[in-house]
C-alpha cells in the first residue's frame, strides 16, 4: 500500500466516522426538541382546559381538537427540521468550498435522510402522547366559570 492509498483510506474512514457522529448528533437534537415540543404541548393543553371545555360544549368533536392541538405542535417542528438541514447542507458547502477548493459536497446518503426521518417520526410520537391529555380533560363539568 503506498502512501498516497493510507492517506485515501485514513480520509475514508474518518468521513465515514463524522457521518455517523452527525446522524447520531441529528437524531439526539431533534429526539430533545421533539421532547420538549410535546412537554410544551401538554401545558398549553392544561393551560387551555376552559376553552377546550367550552369547545367540546359547543359541540366540538374530539378528534377535531386534537387534530389542531396536533398541528399546531407538529407544524414548526416540522418547518424547523427542514430549514436546520438545508442550512447545514448550505454551511457544510460553503465551508469546504471556503476552506479547500478541491472538495465538494454531494447529497448525503440513505442514512441522513433514514435517521432524519425517523427522528422526526418520534418527535411527532411525543406529540402525539402529549395529546392524550385532551381524552382527560373531554368531561365538560370541567368547564366552569369563576
């Protein structure tokens, strides 16, 4: 093996070795916004028990108000995943555009997009459990008036 092929392989496996600490870096960060997402989901369905009472005494069903509960936690989640990996696709680019002329960024492998995916997915799980509180809080004798 020559010197030229160690330097290639040494520069192979430490890429491979960032990506799997960025993947896991990814899943960790969103895993803790999706956490702290559905904890913020619960206390404002706590916060709003009157008026989800007087919703549901005006004839509001269930799976209505939780499909707005759901959508209004689930929405800038959402928005916030994407914009944080198009932004750090765009500074990965620039950096090593910036740094080193001769390298370039392709698109990232399966396992980016699999681990955003499912990051996601539990985030919005989160949400989704935060949003068992609304069957809690459906009895409208909850409703009263000060």
């Amino acid at each position: 093996m020559s010197r030229s092929d160690a330097s290639a392989t040494w520069s192979t496996r430490l890429i491979a070795t960032l990506t799997v600490l960025a993947n896991l870096g990814m899943f960790v960060a969103v895993v803790i916004a999706g956490l702290s997402l559905a904890v913020s989901t619960a206390a404002s369905i706590l916060e709003r028990k009157r008026v989800f009472g007087l919703l549901r005494l005006m004839g509001m069903p269930i799976s209505l108000l939780r499909g707005i509960v759901v959508r209004e936690a689930v929405l800038p989640l959402m928005t916030a995943v994407i914009v944080a990996a198009g932004l750090g696709y765009l500074m990965a680019a620039l950096m090593l555009n910036g740094l080193d002329g001769t390298r370039s960024v392709s698109w990232p492998d399966g396992s980016y997009f699999l681990t955003l995916g499912v990051s996601a997915a539990l985030a919005v799980g989160a949400v989704v459990v935060a949003c068992g509180l609304l069957r809690q809080h459906r009895n409208v004798v909850l409703t009263r008036f000060e």
